[in-house]
C-alpha cells in the first residue's frame, strides 16, 4: 500500500513538474482589446497554445505605443519572465524592445511588422530574435487594386478613372508594404488616378472624417483602396451618408476578415477582400513550440520568413469564414519527427477546409 502512495505522489509530481514548465510565452499585441482583427488573432494564438502545451499571456497595449515598451519592459525585466516574448514592430518599437532583452534570457519572436532594412544595421549584431514571421504585405496592397479594376472592367482608349487610398499608421512596415504593392499596381495601369493617399491609422472614425472630405473633393472618385477593414468601413459609411451606393457609385476593396466586412463582400458593398494574415500569431506558436525543443527554425524554411497567407476571398470562401472555424492540428505542422527537407505548410486553407 505505501508502495502504492509513493508511486502516485511520484506521478502527481512529475505531472506538476511537467504543468510548472511548460514553455511560457507573453504576446505584446498592439491593437485594442476591442478591436475584432486583434481579438480574433489573439485567439487563434490562444488556441494554437492550447494545443501545442505553451502558456500564453496576451497584453493589449489599446494602441499606445509606450504601452507596449512599459509592458515590454516588465516581461523582460520583471521578477517572472516568459521564456519568449512576441512582438509587432508596430510604431518601430522593436528596436527599443530588442535592447531591453539584452541579457534577459528571454527569446524573442517578431510578427506581423519585422525590422526594416535600417533597423536591422543600426542594431548591428548584438541584437538577437529567434525568428520573425510577417505575410506577403506588398502583395496584399497589389492585389486589392488589380481586382478592383477586374471588378469594375475594362475602360475606353483613353478614359481614366479616379482612385483615393487609405493608409495606415505611417511608421507601420505591414502599411507601408501595402502602399509600395498599391503603387507597383498603379505603374502597371497607368489610367488610374490616384487622387490622394491619406493615413487613416486604421481607424473607421478618421477614415469616414477623411473620406467624407475627400469624397466632396474628388466627386468622380470610382475606386477605393484600403489598408484594412475599419478604414474601408469608414470610408463606405461616408459615400452612404452622402447618398451614394458603395459597391455600386463606387467600388471598395479591404484588408482583414472580420464577420462585418464578409457580409459586406456577400452583399456587394465590399468588391475586393484581401485576407489570411490573423493566422500569422498561430503559426508562431508552431515555431516557438519547435524551438523550445531544440530544432534549428532557421534550417527549416529561415530564421526570417514570409510567408504567402494573403489571398482575395470570393463570396463562396467569405460565406466559408463565416461558419465555426475549422480545428487546426498545431501538433501536426510540428517540425518534430518530420525529416529534414520537411516545410510548414502555413496557409489560410488549412481553415477553409
């Protein structure tokens, strides 16, 4: 019988040993604890966890760059640090943060927005991150006005047609990647005008401030381009409010998926829908899982990825996004156990299954 005992404490013991170490990560996430995009990553980060055995803290930053660097510095110099810290190098944060974790033995991963060309140099080599994942932004902003222009059809030998742009916050890489993909569409289709490109910092209220000028402004304007979806909704509700149909007096294109603006794609207000990247944090958590058990990231794809997750939703795929998402096996897109030539299969169908 006390053989008995000591071996279920023994037992008990290990599980608590293996509980109390599971690999802890913190998530700086730059958003609003509001805000659909960053709630729902957020929450397939939470889930890709769960699954994998990693504790994830979230830390909402309301959109406060200091936020961020104060919550930054209590991961990483506080009394009980995470074994990994994720961060978006949105507002150029990252630099600031990347220094703070000098000599902190917690290990960074970047998402979202990486270090620019001119971060990474003036860092130099004392900084280090065990990886970055970041989308194919460029290609986001030129899909969005290629399809708008599909979808709008062809123009008369020497007709053009007006465009206004919406940008996001303009010291973001993801807003300023999206802008170079607009402007690489716009050299290829010389009859569009691009009548003004405003900052709208991602947010519905400025972008409808913005656009219920500009509209007034550039009354031929025929297409809108649009770094993401509040920024899009903002700008429909003013071509509404000034008596015009969106979808139909002009055309609009978005960036995200949350259930609003895949209704608007369903109903026709919205022409063009870019999306994929809220997936970005999930696989994340595959490649902490792996590194925290000793594979080499870097020998399986690079240490700094882009991955191809942006893709134009049509209505079938938009009615898909609608429905309970698909459960995702974390554990199946592992590296661990699979051969050396093996590659992470990241992509939006792993949901739209």
């Amino acid at each position: 019988m006390l053989k008995v005992l000591i071996t279920c404490m023994w037992l008990l013991g290990a599980a608590y040993g293996a509980m109390a170490h599971a690999t802890s990560v913190v998530f700086l996430n730059p958003g609003m604890s509001t805000e659909t995009f960053w709630v729902s990553y957020a929450q397939f980060m939470q889930a890709a966890a769960k699954d994998l055995g990693l504790d994830l803290r979230v830390r909402y930053s309301e959109r406060d760059a200091h936020t961020t660097l104060a919550q930054a510095r209590e991961a990483l110099q506080g009394s009980s640090r995470p074994d990994y810290l994720v961060l978006v190098n949105e507002q150029y944060v990252a630099p600031q943060i990347l220094r703070m974790a000098q000599g902190s033995g917690v290990k960074l991963m970047i998402v979202n927005n990486a270090l620019t060309t001119d971060q990474v140099q003036l860092l130099g080599k004392d900084a280090t991150w065990v990886g970055s994942l970041v989308a194919n932004d460029e290609d986001a902003g030129y899909l969005m006005l290629t399809d708008l222009l599909r979808q709008h059809g062809q123009l008369a030998p020497g007709q053009s047609i007006d465009l206004l742009a919406f940008s996001g916050v303009k010291n973001t890489p993801a807003a300023q990647l999206r802008e170079q993909g607009l402007h690489r569409a716009l050299a290829e289709h010389p009859e569009v005008r691009l009548r003004q490109l405003v900052y709208g910092e991602w947010s519905r209220q400025r972008a409808l401030e913005q656009a219920a000028q500009l509209f007034n402004r550039y009354p031929q304007t025929a297409l809108v381009w649009s770094a993401n979806d509040e920024m899009a909704l903002g700008a429909m509700q003013a071509l509404q409010e000034a008596g015009r149909v969106p979808g139909k007096d002009a055309l609009f294109s978005a960036v995200n998926s949350p259930p609003e603006v895949l209704q608007a794609r369903l109903d026709g207000r919205l022409t063009t829908l870019v999306a994929g990247h809220f997936t970005l944090g999930g696989w994340a958590m595959v490649l902490i899982n792996d590194d925290a058990k000793g594979l080499d990231i870097g020998a399986l794809g690079g240490r700094d990825r882009k991955e191809a997750l942006f893709q134009l939703i049509d209505a079938a795929q938009a009615r898909r996004l609608l429905q309970p998402m698909t459960p995702v096996d974390f554990r199946a897109l592992s590296a661990v156990g699979k051969p050396a030539s093996y590659r992470y299969p990241f992509s939006l169908q792993l949901l739209l299954r």
